[in-house]
C-alpha cells in the first residue's frame, strides 16, 4: 500500500484471526478426546482465507467500506458491524469457490463448509440486535441478487462473443462488471442502517462503492489472466485480449470500461483516493496487457 488508509486492510483481516486463534484453541481441547492423534486442523483452514486476502487471490469488500465510512463520518463502522463484514466476505469468498469449482477434493471441502460455517457464526453472533430484521432482509435481498451472477454473467458473456462491433462489445463488459460489482451492496448498506443515514446518502455511498468494486474486478481479471485461461475462465479482459493485436487498442477499450463506473461529485473529494489506492491499478498497464496478451496467444496456439 502506498498512503496510509484511515483503517488499514491488516486491521480487517485481525477480526477474522481472531475467529481462527479460538478455533485452534477449542479444536486442542479436543485432542485427548479423540480417537486419532490428530485434528482436522480447522483453524488453518480459517488462517488460509487470510492468506489469500493478504495476496489479493481473493476479494475483501468490508476494507474499501470501511475507509469510505471512515471518511464519510470520521470513524470506521462499529467493531460489531465490521464483524457482521468480514464474515460476510468470507462467506461470499468461500460460497463463490463452491459454485465455480467442478470437483472438489475431500480437504478442500471441508476448509471451504468449515470457513463458510464459522463465517456464518460471526455474522449471527455480531448483528446489533436493534437492527437485526432490518439487516436480515438485506442479506436475503442481497445473496438473491449474488446468487444470479452465474447465470447473468452466462449470458452476458454470449453477448460478448457475438458482439459484431467495438462499441457493442465495450458495452457487454460494463454490463458484466456492472453487475458483478453488486456483490458489495450489502456491505455498503449494512453500516447505512446502524448510522441511520439519510436516503440520499445511502445511494452515494452505495454508488460509489459499487464504482469502486467495478474497477477492481477489472484490475483483478488483468492480473489474473494467467489463472482464468488455465481454470477455462472466459473475462472481458480475456475477451478484449483474444479479440485485438493492438495494444493500444486494447488498453483504450480498459480505460473507458474504467471511466464509465465513475465516483460521484462529493466522492472524489471525499474518499477517493483511498479508494484510487485500494484498486491496486498497474504501474505499467502498457506493458501489463502486453504480457497478458502473450500468455492469451501462447494458450491459443
């Protein structure tokens, strides 16, 4: 990281190693009980999702929200709601492996149901309980629409393919990032509601958060191009790679998907560059894509 964000990414993951260190704790106590000289090792399996936020593999939404909160009303979210977030995270990050990996091995899936049950268990044991309805019907409302996203990206990606112009294929990726930028509503809105923010503010802080989600995922698919052509993943940025021999072409196209998710007014003075710093941009995109592009070619041939 670069400039020091007022709630730093380390301090979100603590919440969530907090969760392991008690595992690991009631899982030794365990030991003497059990008929074998070993244990299934559940906390590592918590420690590992960590691992994976450190190294940007996977997403974490409650960090950008929690900056944004940060600046928007001088202090982060109550540490019981950023509890409610990270264990949201890790449920969305863990739910997410489970639908887009076709066989799983046995100790995969238990590290995966193991961090999607105790995920479960810091949501249900840190939502206020003056706002627990309220928060409720947000994570119905919210893992409805995230359950959808297999099946719009599906068929967005045939638009994508069939695009017969520049313009119509531009316009197929804002829709795809457009929409798999929602999988932080529910993280911009839970804290809205323990605030008790006014509508207007809501929809800003929503808004511009979903700007900001839309801009990593694009980052993210740059930087994963490697892992999505060897998992058979088909991205925009794979797309846009596959489809154009100029670089230049090609990083107009990511630049103007970028600008399309745009902050609002007071956003940009208010918390923007935090949020600028966590979307990670390339230092060179020029000669990112570049070899991007080469890695895309060498999978073709």
């Amino acid at each position: 990281m670069g400039e020091e964000l007022p709630v730093e990414p380390e301090e979100i993951h603590a919440i969530y190693l907090v969760i392991a260190d008690e595992i690991f704790v009631h899982e030794e106590s365990l030991r003497d009980s059990l008929p074998i000289d070993t244990t299934a090792g559940i906390s590592t399996h918590l420690t590992e999702l960590v691992d994976c936020w450190n190294d940007a593999r996977k997403s974490i939404r409650t960090t950008p929200t929690a900056n944004v909160y940060a600046r928007e009303l001088g202090d982060p979210p109550d540490p019981s709601i950023l509890r409610v977030l990270v264990g949201l995270d890790a449920e969305v990050n863990v739910l997410d492996d489970i639908i887009d990996t076709k066989d799983l091995p046995t100790e995969r899936r238990v590290a995966l149901t193991a961090n999607a049950a105790f995920a479960s268990i810091l949501i249900a044991e840190s939502v206020p309980p003056a706002h627990r309805e309220t928060i409720a019907t947000v994570l119905r409302e919210y893992f409805t629409a995230l359950f959808q996203i297999p099946l719009v990206e599906a068929r967005l990606f045939e638009k994508l393919r069939d695009a017969a112009t520049l313009t119509a294929r531009r316009e197929a990726a804002r829709e795809i990032y457009a929409y798999r930028a929602r999988d932080i509503d529910a993280f911009a809105r839970i804290p809205a509601i323990v605030f008790g923010l006014d509508e207007e503010t809501k929809q800003r802080l929503l808004s511009d958060l979903r700007a900001y989600r839309a801009h990593r995922l694009l980052y993210k698919d740059i930087h994963d191009v490697s892992r999505d052509l060897a998992d058979d993943d088909m991205t925009p940025v794979v797309a846009l790679l596959t489809a154009y021999d100029s670089i230049e072409t090609i990083m107009t196209e990511v630049e103007q998907i970028y600008d399309h998710f745009e902050y609002t007014t007071t956003g940009k003075t208010r918390y923007k560059d935090v949020l600028n710093e966590l979307e990670e941009s390339p230092d060179d995109l020029a000669t990112l894509l570049r070899e991007k592009q080469q890695l895309v070619r060498a999978a073709a041939d």
